[in-house]
C-alpha cells in the first residue's frame, strides 16, 4: 500500500495535518522519469518524429560509445590485463576530441575560474559586510554588472581579450564573483550580537572577532554563494566556449548542430546536464562536511 | 567585605525613535557589587535592567556617572566580568568543550591547561558526559549551562546574567536556578543576575534591586536569605512554599504592579 502513489490515504500520521507538499515523493519521481523516456523511445521506434528532429535513445547510446571511444578503451585495458594483444578499435572522437577531453577542457575552464572567483570573492564579500568603506566601494560595480546576462559583455571580452583561454576565464570568472561576494557579505550579517559580545567578554580583540567568530558564521552562506556560483559558472561556459574554442562540452554542441547532429547535440546536452548534477551533489557533500550546523541554529 | 564594581550617579539616554528627543533609560543609578554577592535585578520591560548590564560588561558607555573596577575605571568589556546571555549566544561551529574552553583560547593559554580548566567546569555545570557533542544537538537548559560553563573557565570576578533562564520551561528552570546557586556557592564569583520572575528573583538573591522604568531607576532594595535555606535545607519548593517567602512575593509583587497601575492614572 505504502508504494502506491496514487493512495487515496490520508497523511501518514508523523506528517503534520495540513503541512503543504509534506509526503516522499521519490517513487513519482522514478515514474516520471520513466515515462520520460519510455514516450522518447516510443515515439522514435514508431517514426513519428524524423530522426534529424528527435534521434532515438539507441543512437544516442551508440553516439556515446563512438565519441567516449568506449570499445579503444575497452580493448586498450584488455590489452594492459594481457588478455588482447592489440588494440584494434580506432579513437573517433568528434571534432578530434574524446569525449572525456571535451569533458576534461570544460572543467579545466570552470574550476580555475572558479577558484579565482573563491580567492578574490570572499575577502571582498567578507569586507563588505565588515567595512563601511569597501561596502561603499565595491558595492555599485557588482550591483551593476550583476544583472547583466554574460552573453552581453562575452563580446567585450573577445575585444579585451581576445579569442585564447583567457577571455573565457574571465567570463566565467565574472559569473562566479557576483554570487560569492553577495553571500559572503550576506554571510557576515548571520553572526549574532551576542556571538560578538560573548567573545569580546572573554577578552577577544577585534581581530580575533573577525577571524574566529565573524567569518566562522558567514561560512554556511559563503558556501550557498559558492554552490550557486558553480551552477552559474557552468552555465556561462556554454556561451564561453562558443568562441573559438578547440575542445570543451560546450564547442561539442555546437559544432555537431552546425553538422546537423543531433545525436551529439543530444549527447551533449544530457553530459553538461549530468556534470552539473554532480557538481550540485559534490557542493552539498563539502557542505554537509564543513558546515554540518547549517539550518540547525 | 572589598567592593568588586561600583556603579556612581549612571545616566544614560538613548535619542528617542522619532529622532525629536531622547529617552532616559537609566537615571542616577548608584550601586556597588561587593565580593560573593548574588545581586538581582527585577523589574517590569523597559526599566532599564538590560542597559543597567550592559554598562557593567562594558558595550555600552553610559552618558554621565562613573563605573569602576576595584578603583580603575571601566572602559570596555574584559574577561574580568563573564557574560551568560538569554539566548545562549555559543558557536555552532565548535562542539562543547571548544566552546567551553574559547575564551582561554583566545588569551593563548596552552590547549592542555585550557582543556582541563573547561572540563572542570564541564562537571561544575554537569554537563561531563557531553564534552564532545555539537552544540545543536543539545537542549535549552543544557545550553545555558554550557554558557554558564564558558562564561566560568575565564575565571571572571563577576557574572553577568542577562535573563539567562527567560527562555526555558518551568521545571528546567527551577532545576536551573537551584544549579546557579550551588555554581555561586562553589565558585565565589560576585553575580549581577536579570529576571521578570518574582519567585526566582527572591529565591536566588542576597540582595534584590527592583527597578522600575520611565527613566530607568533602582526604587527599592532588599537583603534577602531565602538561599540560605535552600542550601541548609536542599529542599527549593519548601523554600519557595514557605509564609515568609510567600508574603515577601506578594510585597514585590505589588510593588510592581502597584508602579504598573500608577502609570496608567494621570
């Protein structure tokens, strides 16, 4: 009874009467999904869509095993094993990448971007909350570019930096910085007075305030900031890499839809989805590490 | 008995919400805390109790009178008066004894010594068994008294109690209170302790200030030795039952609610 979704019964009786969306919800999740996929496979197998439209999951499938090179590495491992003597299987790949090296190209961008992000973001968001002054000065610069849609100054960029690794860095930069030092300022406000009257009572100076209390209670929105900005970060890359870039996720989709492949555009759109994913997964595990008592106080 | 704090003629005013005036929070307060004393402060909201604690821990300057600690003045707050806030006020980021043992920490005494000067009073507060659990993860009571505990290991000479039991149940609170005298007892420190409760104020003081507000102002003082009592007798509901207790309450009681009807007959 318990695994039907479609009881008609009432709330279990641990759920408050009359909480809103109270319930699991994960079994009509995998239904969902499932039936996802099943209509996608349904309606390719009964050719009502051509498969330039909509190519079924089968191609897909075996568009993945061409770009991974899924069989040169079967066999290459095969052959470290002693099993095969030789690898026969050729590397395709797609616009003379693997797949992992798109995969690879992409995070490469993200993460260092990312981090300088981090590094610079943080203290700046940090001084703001703190400081009167850096509040004053940094304030009406994030507040303005913030809004704006990377793909609006992604030409500014190409004029001031050319088409290199650079000008794509400091794209993707500029969306990761905005949501970490808005949190990070945030951040510093969810320390309370009390938290600071207590350590100045047991004889804290105003820097120790700052470095063991003040940053210390800033740090589960630093890590909201941080978990947004990556989310951002990879989305921006998408529109980075549309400029001349050799390898990368993003310059797989866009060359394959030049070429009308939409089998690859498919592929890529479901691995740029899935690293995002993981992504996500991977900020709220350091999170549940670092800050485990986030919402908890 | 030597005077620890001495409070002379304070005055404070803060500029009134419309931004026209200003409002007398305090008004010539004069008031001096001697060695192992338990001075409690009751009054109704707004007589200036909090703000009369506030100057003492030093975060705020009052705006005329003097405060002295054993003849130097007082300028800011210092571990010399250790301060147990009514919301707990801990961090949540470290576990109970780091809590405990921060203030150390921060006047850079060696993780050793600090470490056993926070379990001592671990166990004073009894909380032993929980050196090593996150804050989040335990009640309100045992909050306070991990508070009370850190409050202790920088070994003040005076405790600030700013309403530190306002937020619990009843039980727990009358667990509590009884607790915070055997701590005082055992510790010696001079307490300045803040309640809205009648029954507390008069069970745990040695001596009662009842203030009052519009300005802020200290109306009437009592030596009290209900704790006595208690401590010979270990039995607080017997205390707080007794005639003399019960009569002492309804005295303070219609102090203050005497002040309260007063106020509102032009």
């Amino acid at each position: 009874m318990r695994l039907n979704p479609f009881s008609r019964r009432t709330s279990k009786v641990v759920d408050q009467y009359g909480a809103p969306g109270s319930g699991d919800a994960t079994i009509i999740n995998i239904v969902t999904i499932v039936v996802i996929l099943g209509s996608w496979w349904l309606v390719t197998h009964l050719e009502l869509i051509r498969p330039l439209f909509l190519p079924s999951p089968e191609q897909v499938i075996s568009k993945f095993n061409k770009i991974a090179c899924t069989a040169h590495y079967y066999e290459s491992f095969l052959t470290f094993l002693g099993i095969m003597s030789e690898v026969e299987a050729e590397c395709e790949g797609f616009s003379e990448h693997a797949l992992h090296q798109h995969i690879l190209w992409s995070l490469y961008r993200v993460f260092l971007s990312f981090f300088l992000a981090v590094i610079t973001a943080v203290p700046i968001g940090i001084a703001m909350g703190m400081n009167r002054i850096a509040r004053g000065v940094f304030d009406p610069p994030i507040e303005f570019y913030r809004p704006i849609p990377p793909l609006a100054y992604l030409p500014l960029t190409i004029i001031w930096f050319g088409i290199g690794e650079s000008g794509k860095i400091f794209l993707i930069y500029l969306a990761c910085f905005a949501p970490i030092a808005i949190n990070a300022r945030a951040g510093v406000r969810s320390v309370s007075i009390e938290q600071i009257h207590a350590a100045y009572s047991m004889g804290a100076t105003r820097q120790q305030v700052v470095w063991q209390v003040v940053i210390k209670a800033a740090l589960p929105e630093i890590l909201t900031g941080m978990r947004v900005a990556i989310a951002f970060g990879w989305t921006t890359l998408v529109a980075a890499e549309m400029v001349a870039a050799k390898a990368g996720i993003g310059v797989m989709v866009l060359n394959a839809a030049r070429f009308l492949a939409t089998d690859i555009v498919f592929l890529g759109i479901v691995v740029i989805g899935a690293v995002a994913f993981v992504f996500d997964l991977m900020m709220r595990k350091i999170e549940k590490a670092l800050v485990p008592w986030k919402g908890k106080v | 008995m030597s005077t620890i704090i001495s409070l002379s003629h304070i005055g404070m005013e803060f500029p009134s919400l419309d931004g026209t005036g200003s409002v007398e929070a305090l008004n010539d307060v004069s008031i001096d805390f001697l060695e192992n004393e338990f001075v409690v402060a009751l009054g109704a909201s707004g007589c200036g109790k909090t703000t009369l604690l506030n100057v003492i821990a030093g975060f705020l300057r009052p705006t005329s009178g003097e405060i002295l600690h054993k003849g130097a003045p007082v300028t800011g707050p210092g571990h010399d008066r250790g301060v147990v806030f009514q919301k707990h006020a801990l961090f949540p980021w470290m576990n109970v004894v780091e809590n405990t043992e921060f203030g150390l920490k921060l006047q850079k005494v060696g993780k050793e010594e600090r470490r056993d000067a926070a379990r001592a009073n671990l166990g004073l507060v009894g909380l032993t068994d929980f050196e090593n659990y996150p804050i989040y993860q335990l009640s309100g009571g045992m909050q306070q008294r991990v508070g009370l505990a850190r409050a202790l290991t920088c070994n003040p000479e005076m405790l600030l109690m700013d309403e530190p039991l306002g937020a619990l149940d009843a039980f727990t609170r009358e667990t509590m209170q009884e607790l915070i005298l055997n701590v005082w007892r055992q510790t010696q420190k001079v307490v300045f302790f803040i309640t809205h409760s009648v029954e507390e104020a008069l069970f745990m003081a040695t001596r009662l200030i009842v203030m009052s507000p519009r300005p802020g102002r200290i109306t009437h003082e009592y030596k009290l030795e209900f704790y006595r009592r208690f401590f010979e007798s270990g039995d607080a509901r017997a205390v707080k039952s007794s005639p003399e207790f019960i009569k002492m309450r309804e005295e303070v009681l219609s102090i203050i609610y005497g002040e309260e009807v007063g106020e509102q007959m032009p």
